[in-house]
C-alpha cells in the first residue's frame, strides 16, 4: 500500500493537477449552463410588445451598440467611451446570423456548455469535449474581445486549458475514458 502511494506520487501527481483543473472547467461550464438555464435561455420568447426579449438578444444588442462610433449610436442611450474594437465580420455574423435565429443560438449555447461540463467532469470523451470547447471559447471570445481585461485574459487561460485537455487525453486518468481505452485501444478518442 505504501509502495503504491509512494508511486502515485511520484508519477501521476502532474496528470492529477491536470484532472482536477479538468473537473474544476468542466464544474463551471455546467454550471455556467444551469445558470443559463435559470436566465431564461431555453424559453422561446420574442420581443413583442410588453416583453423585454430574450436574453441573449438583449446581451448581444448592448455588446453591437457598445461598439458603433457614437456618431452612429443614438445619443445618451449607449454613451461609452471606449474605441470601436469589435472585429467587423464578427459583427456581421452577430448581426445576421446570431440575432434572427437568437432562440437556436441560445439553446446551442446552453447545451453545449452543460454536456461539455459533464464530459468534462466524467472524463467522458475529453478530446471530443476539449475540441468542442475550444470552438466554444473561441466564440466566447470575439464576443467579448471589445471588453479587455478580465474577459479576454481569462477566456484565452480557458483556451489554454482546453487545448492542454486536448493533447494530454485527460480523461485516461480517473475518468470514463480509461475504461473505453481498455476496451478500444485503436481509437485514438479515448
């Protein structure tokens, strides 16, 4: 027994940091979906009359406002002071992608982040899930690029992260993957 703690130490103990920063992203991308989910992202609601809209809608307008020159903006609304820094085509897709179908989006974004978090807490398909996360966090990130500090810092450690997840095949090591590499040793997915 001692012989094996002894070992456990000696050569898991970086791959165990690894899992538990795995566990720790995955927790709060499940949780960040739940409370999405107490947002109101699953409703499918609309902006008319006497309704507010829905809430990624709402979220996305103040981000597109907030990035007009203020020539363009409607004076005293959306009064800021920081410079135009959100990449145009990014704007666009948000504009005439994101926004008419802002309901499918929503629930895409909830999804993704509530079963991306469990993978990743069960070690269940962890290159699939990292892969995944990183398209996530890519968007998360242009999204919020025009923000800076904090959001642009930590949504690049999260991509860091992801991509560490992605190489190292995290979920062999205490996770549902070890049992399905044992049992398919040729996919190179577990």
């Amino acid at each position: 027994m001692q012989e094996w703690f002894r070992s456990l130490l000696r050569v898991q103990v970086p791959m165990i940091v690894v899992v538990l920063l795995r566990v720790l992203v995955g927790y709060e991308l499940f949780v960040q979906g739940n409370e999405r989910v107490r947002m109101g992202y699953l409703e499918k609601g609309g902006s008319g009359e006497g309704e507010a809209g829905h809430p990624l809608e709402i979220r996305l307008r103040v981000w597109i406002e907030e990035e007009r020159p203020i020539s363009e903006r409607e004076r005293g609304i959306f009064l800021t002071r920081r410079p135009a820094r959100m990449f145009p085509w990014y704007r666009f897709f948000l504009e005439n992608a994101v926004l008419p179908n802002v309901w499918v989006f929503a629930v895409l974004i909830t999804v993704a982040e509530m079963v991306l978090g469990a993978m990743l807490v069960l070690g269940l398909l962890t290159r699939v899930a990292s892969f995944l996360g990183i398209l996530l966090v890519v968007n998360y990130l242009l999204a919020t690029w025009h923000y800076g500090f904090p959001y642009v810092h930590l949504n690049i450690l999260v991509l860091a992260c992801f991509v560490v997840f992605l190489i190292a095949g995290v979920g062999r090591c205490l996770g549902l993957d070890a049992l399905l590499h044992e049992k398919f040793p040729e996919i190179p997915l577990f």
